[in-house]
C-alpha cells in the first residue's frame, strides 16, 4: 500500500470515529442524530467541506423545512 492511502486511511478512521463518537454524545444528551443526518456528517468529512460551508448547508436545510437555525 503506497503511503498517501495509508495515511488517508488512518484519518479516515479517526475522522469516522469522531463523527461516531459525537453521534453518541448526541444521543446521550437525547437528541439522537437521523440517518440522514448521520450521512450528511460523513459526506462533509468524506467531501473536506469547510465549516462555513458546512454551516450554510445546515442553515439551508433547516430554512427549507420551516424551522429557523439559531445565529451565532
């Protein structure tokens, strides 16, 4: 295995761990993360979108089902 796809797989798995780990965190606190919330998460990593792009998406998403995001 070249060396680039090592590393891309180490992160790939840290990054995936995370997202894991928050997703229980979120549960936890008992606002479980849908499926499809869970995939749009892997997708931002999966993709390397920035956090305010990530943010927009978000905001968008909420706008669209009639609910407000709340403003930082």
């Amino acid at each position: 295995m070249k060396k680039a796809n090592r590393e891309s797989g180490r992160q790939g798995g840290a990054v995936s761990g995370r997202l894991a780990e928050a997703a229980h965190l979120q549960a936890i606190e008992g606002n479980p993360l849908s499926p499809d919330e869970f995939a749009m998460f892997e997708m931002f990593e999966r993709e390397g979108w920035s956090p305010g792009k990530r943010r927009a998406h978000i905001a968008r998403r909420f706008k669209s089902r009639g609910r407000v995001a709340a403003a930082e």
